[in-house]
C-alpha cells in the first residue's frame, strides 16, 4: 500500500512541475508577442530622424551597460561596458573599448577629430560597467570635462573587492583621469544640471540603503529629461533592499526606462513599475537573458515593450523637438 502511495504521490509531483513548466512557457510565448504589439507604438528603423532635442545612445557591449547621452551637441558617457583584463577570471568577456571609442569618435568627435565628453559617470564599479573606462579615458582623442567618480561605500561584498577587484577599478579610473588632466568630482551634485538642452539629475547617490550591501545598490542612477521627456538609467538597482521603491518614488512617470541590472529576476518589480509606467524598456542585455517575471511584469502589467541593445545591435532613442520619440537600432553597422 505504502507503495503504491508512493507511486501516485511521485505522478502527482510530476505533473504539477510539468504543467507548471508549461505554464511559464506559455506565459512566455504571451509576453513576447505582447511586447511585439506594444512595440508598434514607435518606428524602429535604422536612420534616426536628423532634428532632435537629445538623444540615448545604448551600445551593444553584451551584458554590459555602456549609454551615450547627447543634446545640443554636448555629450556624456554612463557606464563604459566591459574590459579587457577583467580581474575576475570566471566571468571575463571580450572587451567592448574598441566598439565604445570607435562609437565615439564616429559620432561625438568635431572637425578635429577630437571627442568632448561634457561628463563621464561609472554608475558603480563592478567591471561590466567601469571595465572599459581606462582605455577610453586613455585615448589621446578624448577629453572630459568633469570625471564623476563616487566614493566607495563600504561594506561590500568581500568577492566584490577580491574576486572582482572594485576598489582597485576605481583606482585605475582615478589615476587615469589625474594624468589626463581631467577634473575628477567625488562628491555627486544633488541638483539637476544642464547637457544642452538636456536636464541631468543624479539619484541614489548616497548609496542604496542602509540594509543594502554591496554595489549594485550603491549603484547611481541618471533621470534625463528632454523636449517634456524623461528617461531613466536604473544602473544595477533591485528591488531586494527598497532602492528601487525610493528611486520609483522620486523619479515617478518616465518615458524611457532602462532596466535595472539586466533584467535580472529582483529587479523591476511591479510597486517600480506602477511608479515609474514606462513608455518603453530598454535592456542592456540579450532578450533571451532577461528573466521571466522581468519580462512578464513589463508585458502584463505595464504593457510597455522591450528593446534590448544586444538584439538590436546597439539602440538609440531620439526625441525630436516636439517631444515625440523614435527608436533606431543596428548603430555598429559595418
């Protein structure tokens, strides 16, 4: 008898986890054809409109953020991808330095040829967002007007200090920036300030909260404005400690949402996105990479569709004058 119990119990367990495995893959199948129908709000072409108020640059540096701001003819760099001697053996990538200079310098430089970076922001200093800065700020065709570079907030996590060398990547960036003569800002400014005709205000820098710990949370986050639009760069904010509950709450209604930590699962919660109500998504990340309740949060709660900049090849949101918007990919084209 004890047997025979057994046997159903195991039949009974079997088929819940198989239709709970068809349950999700339907549920995927449904958000992604819903974030396709969403996506026709917008004209994804590949020559975006000449006439803009700003534009957000999103380059395809893999799982990695790298975002170009531009207004007005002024530039900023937010995060600079990957790296090429990443300390942390496990997770090294190919580095991105080459595709993000490359990128500059065919739209940022002047008739000199020289590239004018009004700011540089390492939103925090895990190497898939603070990697490629040496090299960048090396270049002896880049010039930067303020290096914003962020104390470290301790405590991290100890592999974020001797696995994956955090301190020491803030260092580099440091050092760098001295010998180039760059003007270096450790003390974040609270007010919005000005990118051409673009608003910039830093959020989140005091760090996450004070039960968060290590860099992700700490990481600053950019709120963008522009032609009566705004665009949010969330950084590697979750939701597992509240950052994300504070930035939703002082950011509030967006147009533009890039998405926290790639879209993995403890970011984008839904309380952010009831906040937030995003026009459009974008992810720093292959689409096939970012989480299931990610993807489902975005397609049936706030039906807002998702971009990925790896997908696309790298990604631009151009906003024109009268405010209306347009996304553009395939920007590394040969």
């Amino acid at each position: 008898m004890r047997s025979e119990a057994t046997k159903k119990t195991k039949k009974i367990a079997t088929w819940v986890v198989v239709g709970g495995m068809i349950a999700i893959f339907l549920f995927d199948i449904a958000s992604v054809l819903l974030s396709g129908a969403w996506e026709k709000r917008f004209s994804l072409t590949d020559t975006a409109p000449e006439a803009a108020a700003g534009r957000i640059h999103f380059l395809n540096t893999d799982n990695s953020d790298c975002v170009l701001l531009e207004s007005g003819g002024h530039f900023a760099l937010i995060d600079s991808g990957w790296g090429s001697d990443n300390p942390n053996e496990k997770s090294r990538r190919p580095g991105y330095e080459r595709r993000v200079l490359d990128y500059l310098k065919q739209v940022a430089a002047g008739p000199d040829g020289r590239v004018v970076l009004d700011f540089v922001l390492p939103t925090h200093y895990h190497y898939d967002h603070a990697g490629g800065f040496p090299a960048i700020l090396a270049d002896p065709a880049v010039e930067v007007g303020t290096v914003y570079l962020r104390e470290l907030h301790p405590p991290q996590r100890k592999y974020e200090v001797e696995a994956w060398g955090v301190g020491e990547n803030r260092r580099r960036i440091e050092e760098i920036s001295l010998g180039r003569g760059f003007a270096i800002e450790a003390a974040l400014p609270e007010e919005a300030f000005a990118l051409g005709g673009m608003t910039v205000r830093f959020l989140n820098t005091q760090g996450g909260s004070p039960k968060a710990k290590g860099e992700n949370d700490d990481s600053v986050v950019v709120l963008a404005e522009c032609a009566g639009r705004k665009a949010l760069l969330c950084g590697d904010i979750t939701a597992m400690y509240g950052v994300e509950k504070e930035i939703g709450l002082q950011a509030g209604p967006v147009d533009v949402l890039k998405l926290g930590h790639h879209g993995y699962s403890m970011s984008t919660s839904v309380p952010f996105l009831r906040a937030t109500r995003p026009q459009l998504a974008v992810v720093t990340n292959g689409i096939g990479q970012v989480y299931p309740n990610v993807r489902w949060n975005l397609a049936f709660y706030a039906r807002t569709p998702l971009y990925s900049s790896v997908r696309e090849n790298g990604l631009m949101v151009t906003i024109s004058p009268e405010g209306k918007i347009w996304v553009t990919g395939n920007l590394h084209r040969p």
